[in-house]
C-alpha cells in the first residue's frame, strides 16, 4: 500500500537549477499496461536540466509542476490492468522520460514515466527500457549505469571500431565517456580523450585513455570522432580532427546535418538511446555482471537533498553520476 502523498523534485517553471523545488504531490496512479514502482534510486541527467532551463521549447511547452527524472531503480507496488511481465515486489530498473517528453521517445514502444525523481512513478510496463533487476546489481549502480551503459552499447555498435582505429572521445568525462573509454580500450581502440583538468585527465588515463587533450586541441587524422557534449556549432571544428573518409557519430540531440560539419568527404552517424531493443536495460545488466560496463558514482544525495543535487551537477561537473536515493 501506498500512502496518498509523496515528495518529488520539481520544475514549477522555467529556469536555472537552484528554482527547483521538493514538492508533496499525489501518488500517482498505474492506469492499463503500467506499473506503480516505489523507487530506490534515480540520478541527475543532462536532459533534466537542459528541458527545465527552456533548452527543448522548440519540442515542447512544459506544464508545470513538471517532476524530473530519467533512469531509476525501485520496487513494483502495483500492476495495473493487463500487465503480465511484472507483479507487486518486484525489482526492476531502467529508464523512462517524463510524459511529456514523448516526442523524443520512441514512436512504437515509448518508455514514458511520471518522473523518477520522485517516492513513486508510473511506467509503462512493456518497454526493453524496463527490466527485471538482477540481485548482482544494486539498486544505485543499476539507477545510474542504464543511461549511460545503454548509450555506451550503442555508440560501440554504429561506430564499428576495429583494433588499431584512432578514436577521438569528445565529452569524455561525462557519465557516458567515463562508461565509454574502457570499452573502447577493451576493443583495441588507440583513444585520444578531452579533460578540462589534470583531475579529470588522471581518471581518464586510468580508464583506458592514451591521450588527453583540450577542446581546443583535437588531433588530426583520426579515423573516428564519438561526439559525446557538442551541439551543432562545435561539429566543424571536430569534424577537421578526421582522415578523408572518418567517421564522426554523435549522441547529442537534435540529429546532426552533413553540411554541418564543413566537410562531405566523412561519415555522420547519429545515437539518440530510449533503451530499446540490443542496448536496453537487460543488456545493461548482463554487460554489467560479466564486468564489461561500469559508471563512477561521483556524489549521493537523499531527495530531500534533491535541488542541491541538482545544482551540483549543473555547476560542479562531478566525475561520474550523482545519484539521488529516496
């Protein structure tokens, strides 16, 4: 059972971090094919953030109070009409936007939720962003490793690394490059990473990095770029680092446009992970277990904590995921 009222990190209008609130809101209730979860553990992401400052008014007009929250981990209370796949006290975690970001979400099987960073949120039950959560992976490292772990399967698979290729790492000390690199050191992969920091720089070099550099001073002649932080008015300038015939794949949304990049002689890939299909919560799990994906936990808070969580975040730039437990 559940009680009538739960806390939950708000939006109550645009603006910087430091205007959201904890607010008491209604539990909210599992309608057909969704479950109720009581959660254990969310994070902070990029895409909260950047849709409660305004960055996505183009895609949509938010409706306030508006409750943050992507990926999570918890326990189902309830099931609502029709779903089979989970019951009451099962473990799962995953990832899910908020509902009103459904634009953004996939068009046939839309993982949508009521917010994660919240006691409790609604999911849709049939979605591969959702998943049973196995006893190996606590309920943080799960919270904060779908994202990122989901996006680093994906990224590997469109950029098609072959040992030896030259890889440049732009973005590199976010949740994702920091899930990335050792991957691609796994793969054979000669990886020339950005830092802002000699901090920053020694973790990376730890994680599997040959190389660390600048913003402002990409190498040249690399055989790919994985595009990680920039959005369109920083693609020339990383698109100058490749050999004729490189390729750049980003995961910065909005998708990218060839005659962005200044030059036609490359290859443009484009991953924007809703957790679906081969890089969904299940095979985050299973990569996770055989010890083939980890994301450094940069900082913990409680949700009561949750605006100072989020301000960290924003300001700081922590070297890994702050996680908010409930």
């Amino acid at each position: 059972m559940t009680t009538d009222t739960m806390r939950a990190l708000v939006a109550t209008g645009y603006g910087d971090p430091e205007q959201l609130t904890i607010a008491e809101l209604p539990v909210p209730r599992p309608g057909p094919g969704q479950v109720l979860v009581k959660i254990a553990a969310s994070t902070i992401n990029p895409t909260d953030l950047r849709v409660t400052t305004g960055g996505y008014r183009d895609l949509v007009d938010l409706r306030f109070p508006y409750t943050l929250g992507n990926e999570f981990a918890g326990t189902v209370t309830e099931a609502g009409p029709g779903v089979t796949r989970f019951r009451a006290g099962d473990e799962i975690f995953g990832q899910a936007l908020p509902r009103q970001l459904r634009a953004a979400a996939d068009p046939v099987r839309p993982s949508l939720s009521t917010g994660a960073l919240a006691d409790y949120a609604v999911f849709e039950a049939d979605t591969p962003a959702l998943h049973h959560r196995p006893a190996a992976l606590d309920a943080e490292r799960a919270a904060s490793l779908v994202i990122a772990g989901g996006t680093t399967l994906a990224v590997v698979d469109a950029a098609k690394i072959q040992p030896g290729e030259s890889v440049l790492v732009i973005g590199a000390t976010g949740p994702v490059g920091l899930t990335l690199v050792p991957v691609l050191n796994a793969a054979g992969a000669e990886i020339t990473a950005t830092a802002r920091t000699e901090e920053a720089a020694e973790l990376l070099r730890g994680l599997g990095a040959h190389r660390t550099v600048g913003y402002d001073d990409y190498p040249a002649g690399v055989d790919v770029v994985l595009n990680l932080a920039l959005f369109p008015d920083g693609l020339p300038a990383a698109a100058r680092s490749l050999r004729p015939g490189g390729r750049l794949i980003s995961i910065i949304f909005p998708e990218p446009r060839l005659e962005q990049l200044g030059r036609d002689d490359v290859e443009l890939g484009f991953v924007m992970n809703p957790g679906n299909g081969a890089h969904g919560a299940q095979a985050v799990a299973e990569a996770a277990i055989a010890g083939q994906l980890s994301t450094p936990i940069a900082r913990r808070y409680s949700l009561d904590d949750g605006v100072e969580a989020a301000i960290h975040y924003a300001r700081r730039h922590p070297l890994g995921k702050v996680v908010v437990t409930m």
